[in-house]
C-alpha cells in the first residue's frame, strides 16, 4: 500500500472533523485514508458502461402515502405544552449575551 496522503493532511481533516488524535492514531488513521484512496483507485478502473446508475445496492421500496390536507396544531394547544411562553411565542433562554 502506498502513502498517498500526509500526516499534515490528516491533522488537517482531524482538525475539521473536531477529533484530537494523539500521534499514534493519526499514523493508523493515514494507514486507514490509505487504504480506502487504494480501493477508490480500484474502483475506478472498473468497466461500468452499461450499468445503470442506482441509489441502493438492492431494490428498495418506498412507502408512499397521498398527501392529505389537515389542521395543523393550534397556537394554544402548542404553548400549552411549553415550558414558559411569551407574547404569543415560546420563551427560551438566551444563549449569548450582546449585540
């Protein structure tokens, strides 16, 4: 298997991803990019002409139902469920201060 991605890269994806990796597991997660760029490799080279494009590997079926107009929740009946309400609204706490 080939080293086709960096140590810095990984940082940088763990560092998206919000993940503290200790040295250890950034090897083993560039080992792990690794291999998955390896088998993305192979599978490109695969002949797909005349292969339809799907979703699912297998046939899967949908439960639809008709759309059917109705009465939606009442303004009451929802803050009556509310912990605090305020002018018609629910009240929720402040999450940041300012501005």
């Amino acid at each position: 298997m080939s080293e086709r991605i960096s140590l810095d890269e990984v940082r940088k994806v763990a560092k998206l991803a919000r993940l503290s990796l200790s040295e250890e597991e950034l090897e083993r997660m560039r080992g792990d990019l690794d291999g998955i760029l390896d088998w993305m490799t192979a599978l490109s080279k695969l002949d797909t002409n005349g292969v339809e494009p799907t979703f699912h590997a297998v046939e899967m079926a949908a439960a639809l139902r008709d759309d059917v107009v109705v009465d939606g929740l009442r303004r009451s009946e929802a803050l009556r469920a509310a912990a605090r309400s305020d002018q018609g609204g629910f009240a929720v706490p402040k999450v940041k201060e300012g501005e």
